[in-house]
C-alpha cells in the first residue's frame, strides 16, 4: 500500500529532469482538458454507481491536483500545503455549526448558511 508522500514523490519525480519528458512539459493551461477529462468520467462512474471505476478515476483527479500544484510550487505561486491549509480553512469557516457554535441544522439550512458565508466572503474580497 502506497502513502500520499510516496504519491506526490512520484509527481515530483516525473516533473524532474529524470522524469517524463511529457509531464515536464506541462502547464496549467495544457493541463485543462485532461482535469475536465478527468471530472467527467468521474462523474460517469458516479452515473453508472461503478465504485471500483469511481475509485480509479479519483485517484486521476487527485493526480491533476498535485500536478498543478507541483507546477505552482516550481513557479513559486504555492505548494500543495498552500491547498490543503486553504481548505481546510475554508471548509471550517463555512461549517460554523460543526466547527463553531454546534447546532444541527437540515440539510437545506446547511446549504443556505454555505451560501450566505461564500457570498459574504465574495463581498470581502477587493
């Protein structure tokens, strides 16, 4: 079984100067089919509930994820620690009723407060 460092080892590796010429040569705009590829077929295997295709399919997903974010590291914009720790920021500021104060809410409430917060966080932003 392999560990999520030894997965971002090998992105590392095939971006290197002994990697693949191929995915060396890749950038984030060159990298857009494959990602929108990539979320289709996941969500073909969410249509057709193939969980064994769904789990593959994600791994290629995640894949793109940290090529980006390796090809952002190399250019100095942020690394893949950048994503994960904006994220979680992110998921923990729009779950006030989980992270913050606990209260339970429907389903539909939830998806409102998620809403109001990004909104407000939009309205934020310069």
């Amino acid at each position: 079984m392999h560990t999520f460092e030894e997965l971002m080892s090998v992105v590392e590796t095939l971006r290197s100067e002994q990697g693949c010429s191929w995915d060396r040569k890749q950038t984030f705009e060159s990298l857009k089919p494959c990602l929108l590829d990539e979320a289709r077929e996941v969500a073909e295997a969410v249509d057709k509930q193939d969980m064994n295709n769904l789990c593959e399919e994600l791994g290629d997903v995640l894949f793109n994820v940290l090529i980006y974010s390796q090809i952002a590291k190399e250019n100095g914009y942020f690394d893949l620690k950048d994503v994960v720790d904006g994220v979680c920021e992110k998921m923990i500021r729009r779950h006030p009723h989980v992270f913050g104060d606990p209260k339970s809410l429907s389903a539909e409430e939830s998806l409102d407060l998620w809403n109001d917060i990004k909104k407000q966080e939009k309205n934020e932003k310069p």
